[in-house]
C-alpha cells in the first residue's frame, strides 16, 4: 500500500474498522461443503428450466416495483403472518439486523444476546458504535435464565436477540425462560428478536405466540430453505414497529431476480419441503452413528448443523479437509465452543463421505 493511500485511511477510515477483518469465507472447490449450513439439494433439470425462463423473461432494465408486494403477500401467507402484523424485507437476515441497530441507536443503547451466537449480532452493535453485551451460555449450551435477567435489569438493553435454534449450538431453548426473558424485556421497553432462520428443520416455532407481547419481531431467512444464494431475510412483526423500521430500508434492495426466485420458490414449497424433511432424516442418522464413536460428542440439533466436540479441533478439521470434507471449526470463537467442529447436514453421500473421512481423522 502506498503512502498517500495509508494516510487517508489513518485520517478518514474510524479506528475500530481498521482494527476489523473481513468476513472470511472458505474456499471450497472441491470439496465436500458442509461448512456454511446451505441445504445440499439442488432443484430438479425441469424446475431450474423452470426457473431459468421465468428469470429470462424478467424486465432487468426496470427498478422492483410491485413485484415486491406480491412477495411480502407470499411470504405472510407461508408463514401464516397473524392479522395486525407487517412483513419487511431485507438482503438475507444481515441487513435486518443492521436496520435494526439503525432504528435502535439513541444514547447509550445496548444489543444484548446470549452467546455463542450468531456473530452479526455483535457486529451489528459494533458497526453502528452501540454496545453489545453478550451473555453466556451454560456450559451445555442452554440459556442461562437468571443471568440473562440480570444482563437485562441492569443493561436495559434496546434488542434481546434470541436464536431460536441458536447458532453455532443448533439447539432450541427451554420455552419456560425465553418467556421470561421475553416479560423482563416488555417490563423495561426493549426490543426481542427471535431470529428463526433455521426454522424448516426445528420441532417448535414462536410464531404461535407473537401476537401475546408487542415488542416482538420474528425474523427469518429464505437461506436456509433452500435459496441461500438468493439472499432473501424477512421480518414479523406489529405493523406499528415494521412501520418505523422500514423507514431505513434502502430502496429497491431486494433485486427483480431474487424477488422472482423467492416467488418461484414458495409456489414449489411443497419440494423444498421434503428437502427439508431429507435433511432432518440425514441429521437423525449422523446422530446414531456418531453415538457410535466414543471419542466424539454431538450436541442435539434443531437445525440443518450438528455442534461436534473432539478431542482436537484443528487436527480433526485438516484431517477431514484433507479427505475432501470442509466443516467450520469454531473452536476459537468463544470459551465453551474449546475443540468443536460445527458441520452442515449433507446428502446421503455427502454424509457418508463425512462420517468415512471423521473415522479416519480421529
């Protein structure tokens, strides 16, 4: 780098984005990749030809226009959005949450979230210059109730975010304490976010109650369903709330193809449904076989991911990348994640592939 670009960068760039580093993403050809918590199947020859012609006639000379409402009228029904409430959308969950920090960011505004979790959540705070206390988990990974109320009584956080199955853990929580998170939360005016985005492979949903507490929203992701390349986030809640909200949406940002896609998508839910239900079965076999292995421990999972423990993290990940298997080794992301690998459910094949190379590793 030269001189003169060095110093506009020490002058103009904040500190704190100097001191970051980019999202890294693993490079994955060829290689099995079970790294980034993507449904594995691809759509059929004759619906991508679908897809293809649908996408070819679209008018790309032209803004999204209301198209766009013919989504967000789409997407409540599938989620079968309660009466009273909006839907908001956004480029994949991420530029939900940042929204989010927009909205919320008056003097001395908190973002708090239990963690390990998913990191845009702090990033979030981070970028927008709020703070962001995260709580820990308990050592199994379930939520720690009195010390979240604690976090909150004293915080008086804007956003409670609640992963809901978590992210890396892959686990749902007690419904007993989130609810009573939820109260402390609505007892001292913040928000709660309960993220779904693993919600096609989990065995309960908060759906059924945000219409009880009106400082709820209830996002979600079309990345999990089957179109992560698609880039598509949603979010429930009060129309009130969404109102305020989606006054920082950028304009036109959900683009005419990954409008069309989501379109097409949820016109074929019934396929990307029994995707889902494949991957649910694949994550109860990889569970039986990996009680089959002592030196191995597999957390319970709600999502289309399994949090591993081994005995050696980064030996275990270069031995299964060198058999052609690429998971995400998470060990060093927090003090209770020591020597866990966290793996995307694959195919029948890919699995296999996983199971054969994580043998051979340990």
């Amino acid at each position: 780098m030269n001189f003169a670009a060095q110093a506009l960068i020490e002058k103009r760039i904040r500190r704190d984005i100097q001191s970051l580093h980019a999202y890294a993403i693993q490079n994955a050809k060829g290689l099995v990749k079970l790294d980034a918590m993507e449904n594995p199947h691809r759509l059929s020859a004759q619906l991508q030809a679908e897809l293809g012609a649908r996408l070819g006639a679209l008018a790309l000379n032209r803004y999204p226009a209301g198209q766009v409402n013919e989504l967000r009228a789409a997407l409540a029904a599938y989620a079968q959005m309660p009466p009273g409430f909006d839907i908001m959308l956004g480029n994949g969950s991420d530029e939900l949450i940042s929204l989010l920090a927009m909205a919320c960011d008056v003097p001395g505004a908190v973002i708090l979230a239990p963690v390990p979790g998913f990191v845009m959540y702090a990033m979030s705070a981070q970028l927008q210059g709020l703070q962001f206390v995260g709580v820990d988990l308990t050592a199994d990974f379930e939520l720690d109730g009195p010390a979240m109320l604690a976090a909150i009584a004293q915080h008086k956080p804007a956003i409670v975010y609640l992963a809901y199955p978590n992210n890396p853990t892959a686990n749902l929580w007690d419904d007993e304490v989130v609810e009573s998170i939820v109260v402390a939360q609505a007892e001292q005016g913040g928000l709660v976010v309960m993220d779904e985005a693993y919600q096609p492979f989990a065995s309960r949903s908060y759906i059924d109650r945000i219409t009880r507490h009106s400082h709820v929203l209830l996002m979600r992701t079309l990345s999990k369903f089957g179109l992560a390349g698609v880039r598509l986030g949603y979010m429930l809640g009060p129309q009130a709330l969404i109102a305020e909200i989606d006054k920082l949406r950028p304009p036109y940002n959900i683009s005419v193809l990954n409008c069309e896609c989501a379109l097409f998508a949820l016109a074929h839910s019934e396929t990307f449904r029994a995707q889902a239900h494949e991957i649910i079965a694949q994550r109860a076999m990889l569970f039986e076989a990996f009680a089959g292995i002592p030196t191995v421990k597999a957390y319970r999972s709600d999502a289309n991911m399994i949090l591993l423990r081994v005995p050696d993290a980064a030996k275990t990940f270069d031995g299964l990348k060198q058999r052609g298997v690429l998971v995400k080794n998470i060990s060093k992301m927090h003090p209770l994640l020591a020597n866990c690998l966290r793996l995307t459910v694959g195919t029948a094949s890919e699995n296999q592939q996983l199971l054969a190379a994580l043998t051979e590793s340990l």
